[in-house]
C-alpha cells in the first residue's frame, strides 16, 4: 500500500478512531456517521452524563478511552433492532453505569429485575 500511495498520509489509511455511532454530531442528532476524535467523543459523552445527572441520581463516571468505547459499543446494540447484550466482567468494573449512560443516550427506560423466594 505505501509503494502505490507514496504521498498520501498514512492516517488517511488507519484513522485514530474507527467508532460509529447513532450520537456522532451530539445527542439528539441521530445519524449513524464516524466519530472524527477523542476530544470529541470526550466532549459528547461528558454533554450526555451531566443531562444524566440533571434528571437522576448522581453518576460519577470517569470516561477513558476504553469508557467511551464501550459505551458506544453498549448504544450501538440498543439502537439496532431487538439488541441486547450480556455484560460480562468483574463486579464494580462499572457495566452498570455505562448501559445507564447508553441507555439514556438513546432514550431508553432502565429496569432492574429482583429476584424473590
């Protein structure tokens, strides 16, 4: 590749980011396109845990780099039709409080099933 495409940049063939998402131009936008950055994801997603924090109990989160992805990973499998997942990982590694997130980045109402003897 870099013997045909000699002048053209190297980024232009792996980009920094390779995440889609429903919310890439801000929540409420939805329109399935690329993230152009980190910053920018960043900047959306710290926008949609402060409207979440308006509206319910206080979630502090601390959003890095694998954060926001598994949150757009997480929203992306709500948005599509009948999408569910299986978070699986160790306790207090937040599973819970990304799906929140992404789901309130879709507009989705968060339940909790209590199981009784």
């Amino acid at each position: 590749c870099k013997k045909t495409f000699e002048d053209i940049e190297e980024t232009v063939f792996k980009p920094e980011v390779n995440i889609f998402t429903h919310f890439s131009l801000g929540i409420g936008e939805l329109k399935y396109a690329p993230i152009p950055d980190y910053p920018t994801l960043n900047k959306i997603l710290v926008e949609a845990l402060d409207n979440y924090n308006e509206m319910n109990s206080m979630m502090n989160l601390v959003l890095f780099r694998d954060a926001m992805e598994h949150v757009c990973r997480i929203n992306r499998i709500l948005e599509s039709p009948r999408g569910n997942a299986l978070l699986v990982g160790v306790g207090g590694s937040g599973k819970q409080s990304l799906a929140r997130l992404a789901a309130f980045i879709s507009n989705l109402e968060v339940f909790q099933i209590t199981l009784r003897k």
